[in-house]
C-alpha cells in the first residue's frame, strides 16, 4: 500500500501499482533553491513564493499594528509612586521590542511567527505589579520570567511538553486558538458587545449600530468573495480596500474621533516621528524582591504567573500557527521547534530592557499564513515594518481595528478545519478537546483552554483505568495547572495581594 498526503495531518491508503514506486523507495526531492535567501528560508521547499511571504508579512503587521497604539494606552495609564510613562517612549520601546523579536523569530526559528507586547503580560504588569513596584522593578521581573522561559527552552523541557501534549488535544488548540482569534475579531469590531445585560449580544443593545461596524462587515464579505475566487492575496486586498472605504465613511459622515476603536482612519498630520528611546535599559532586576518592592513572596507568585501566561499561550499559539502552516508532522511536531521557542523566550527579556514589557507571539500572525506566508521571511518582513514604525509611528493608526479585525475572523473561520482530525464519538478526547475548544474564546484566555484539556484529558485517562497512559509529563502538568486555577485562594491563604 502507498501512503499518500491528503492535508498536513491525515494520509490515505490507495493500492500501489505494478512499476510504481512508493514513498520510501522514491521520496520527492525538495526544489532546487533559486538563491541564497530561498536556500537560508526553504522557501521553495516549504512551497511557498517570495511574494507569499512578502504578502504574508505585511497582512500580520496590518492585522497586529494596533498594539503599537493599544500597549502604550495600557502601560501610560498605570500610576506607579506617582510617575507615569512618558506616551512617545512607550511607543517607540513597543515599535523597537516587536521589531527585535519578530525579525529575530524569523532569521533564527524560520516560522511565519510574530511577536509582540502580549497584552496579558502587559494587563498583569499594570494591574498587579505596579501598584507596589518602581517601573524599573516591573521591567525587571518580566526580564526575569523570559529568563526562566529560556532556561526551560535550553533543557528541552519546554520542547518536551510540547511534544508531549496528545495529538487530538493539538487539533483541539488550533480549533480553540481560531475560535479565540474570531471572537477577539468580533468584539473588536463591535460586531458582538460585551458587558452589557447578557454576557455578549449583537452590538451594545442588541442591534448593530455605528459606521465603523459597516466597514469591519464589508470587509469581512469582501475577503469572504475573494478566497471564494481563489484570489491571491484576498486578506491582504480586503483589509487596503476596508481602509479606503474607512478613510471615504469618516470623511462623508464626518464621524468623531469616538467613533472608531482606536483612532480614526485620517491620515495624520505629520507621518514622520523621533523615536524616543528613554525607557531603554532602566531595568531593576530584582528590586521588586525586596522591601521596597512588593516582597519575595508576592514577587515570586507575580513572576509565577507572569511565567504560566507566556509559556503557554506562546506555546499553543504556535501548535496552532505552525499546523495552519502545514509545519506540523502527523504528530504535531514542528521542525526547528527549539529555536522558535528560545527566541519567544527571549522575547521577554528584550520586553523587559526595551520598557514594553514580555513579548509573545501574536495569534495574528496566523493572517499571514493565511496569505500563504511559510517561513521566516515573512516575519523578517513584518519586523521590518515594525522597525519603519520607529519614525512613522503616526501611520500606525491609519489602518482602523475595525478593519483588520475582519481579518481575524476570516483565519478564526480557517483554523475550524482542524475539527475534522477529531475522533468526536470517542470521549476520552472528545470532551478534553470540546473543553479546550470552548473555553479559549469564553474566557478570553489561551492558557485556561489549554489546562482545561489537559486536566480533562488526564482525569478521564485515570477514571477509566488508564492512568499510566496520559505518561508523567501530562501528570505534572495536570498539577501545574491545578495551582493556576487554584492561585487566587493560594494567595489569599499566602497573604499576598
């Protein structure tokens, strides 16, 4: 019998013939590479183009540009002992931190990946640390826990754990991260409304409402049409014409600034900014250990969540990228996977020194895979863009989030193919894979998702006899995960606030 692909995650059996070879005696050779940056990147290998990757750049940076404007309005709006950041350098050490990372993503783990602020590490720095700390002494600790991330990536530990998550709970995270991307998409635009009588509803009252929500809906349809038409480049061309109507509904209806989730789609003033790079490198590594800081205790118990957060919205951020890629095996494993790992790690400690605070890859850099992007280059040339944004920060606005939010939605509705790998009758991976699925999107956290189905799927495994089958590292990850669900009464009992 011969084994033939039919997507990145199942084969399918059809009889050899007489004289025809199977895989194993005639692999198909990889292209020849045409260059030296086809060779460095595989590009052609991966089956992708130059243009892929150049489109697939440019659609993850329109699709994530807003954090450029989003984490400084997070981070400026903390008081800590009386000093807030300066709005300019907050802005210029988001541009410089995401550039460094992504561009680093790209030449060294060579994935379609892109990082940026996270803005739970960037919540978590605001809300919880900040309050009791110098920003220095915040910095410091998210230095801190991206070097306790790269210690994890150097042992193999974090590879392991990765490779070690059962395969149908990997297809459970792809499906769980693409519910989440559509979802954030949705309330970004305005399309669904929170915080109102019912936990979501079609707009604020029930109804849509506003200018800015017609656009995200032209938007969306017209990308919708174009995949339908198998036309290349159909992200990339929705979210530039999704602007232009933006620019042509603000003007007509003269729409105030209030309007939109950001800023409005005007084109600014002057294009061209100084970057300012005060913040750099005031870091206090471990001030806020100490008794002018919040306490080695509470200290400890910020980093521990600060470490849970990256480590593993990071790591099903890039099951789901990388198998949307067809990077995966039929295990899920992903080439370079060490690499990718190491450099989201870093990306923490380049947060921390750059005045950002951790990066972490963006769940958006699944809207260049959409666009066909393959390899590295892709975030080479998102980086690349970022690193424009150190002098033309003003244009990073132009683009509204209602637009690029439609694009999230197209790739939410993309990554729901990975439902199919699903053995749905069995439910000793039915229910950890609907539980990892559903709670992504209805608790707004990757991480609660990915401990939901890990506990789940180990509980199960146990309750039926086969404890030994989920094997250690799945049990010591069902404790870990414990404690994280666990961690507001621990501290509580811990005394620490």
């Amino acid at each position: 019998m011969t084994r033939i692909p039919t997507d990145p995650g199942t084969t399918e059996e059809i009889p050899a013939q007489a004289g025809t070879p199977t895989q194993a005696e005639a692999p198909a050779p990889d292209p020849v590479p045409r260059n030296a940056l086809d060779a460095y990147f595989k590009i052609s290998a991966r089956g992708s183009t130059f243009g892929n990757e150049l489109r697939g750049g440019l659609t993850t940076f329109m699709a994530m540009a807003y954090i450029v404007l989003l984490n400084p309005i997070i981070l400026s709006g903390a008081d800590v002992t009386g000093a807030k950041l300066d709005h300019a350098q907050l802005t210029t050490a988001t541009a410089l931190a995401a550039a460094v990372t992504t561009i680093l993503l790209g030449v060294v783990g060579n994935a379609p990946l892109a990082a940026a602020a996270g803005l739970s590490v960037s919540g978590a720095v605001s809300a919880l640390v900040v309050p009791h700390t110098t920003w220095a002494q915040a910095f410091g600790l998210c230095v801190i826990y991206g070097l306790l991330i790269v210690l994890l990536v150097v042992s193999g530990l974090r590879e392991k754990i990765m490779n070690g998550i059962p395969l149908p709970l990997k297809h459970a995270i792809t499906i769980g991260i693409g519910l989440f991307v559509a979802l954030i998409g949705l309330v970004k635009s305005g399309f669904v409304h929170t915080g109102g009588p019912t936990p979501v509803s079609l707009g604020p009252f029930g109804e849509l409402a506003g200018w800015p929500v017609v656009c995200f809906a032209v938007t969306l349809l017209t990308i919708f049409v174009l995949l339908a038409r198998d036309v290349r480049g159909a992200i990339l061309i929705g979210i530039a014409s999704g602007t232009v109507l933006a620019f042509v509904v603000n003007q007509v209806a003269h729409l105030p600034a209030k309007a939109w989730a950001s800023s409005a789609p005007v084109w600014p003033g002057s294009p061209v900014s100084a970057p300012d790079f005060g913040l750099f490198g005031h870091v206090d590594l471990f001030g806020a250990f100490g008794g002018r800081g919040l306490g080695a205790i509470s200290a400890s118990v910020a980093v521990f969540t600060l470490v849970l957060a990256g480590f593993f919205d990071a790591m099903a951020t890039i099951i789901g990228v990388g198998t949307e890629a067809g990077l995966a095996d039929q295990q899920g494993r992903m080439p370079g996977l060490s690499k990718a790992l190491f450099i989201d790690g870093t990306g923490g400690i380049i947060g921390g020194l750059a005045g950002a605070s951790g990066q972490t890859v963006f769940v958006e850099s699944a809207t260049g895979v959409g666009e066909g992007a393959r390899t590295g280059l892709s975030s080479v040339v998102t980086g690349g863009v970022f690193a424009l944004m150190l002098f033309f920060s003003p244009l990073a606005g132009i683009v509204p989030v209602e637009v690029a939010s439609a694009a999230l939605v197209v790739i939410g509705s993309m990554m729901m193919s990975q439902a199919r790998h699903i053995d749905w009758a069995d439910r000793e991976v039915a229910v950890p894979a609907f539980l990892t699925c559903v709670l992504m999107p209805f608790t707004y956290s990757i991480t609660a998702g990915v401990a939901a189905g890990v506990i789940s799927y180990v509980v199960i495994k146990a309750g039926r006899g086969k404890w030994r089958e989920p094997g250690p590292l799945m049990w010591i990850l069902t404790a870990v995960f414990v404690v994280y669900f666990a961690l507001t009464p621990i501290k509580e009992w811990l005394g620490v606030h």
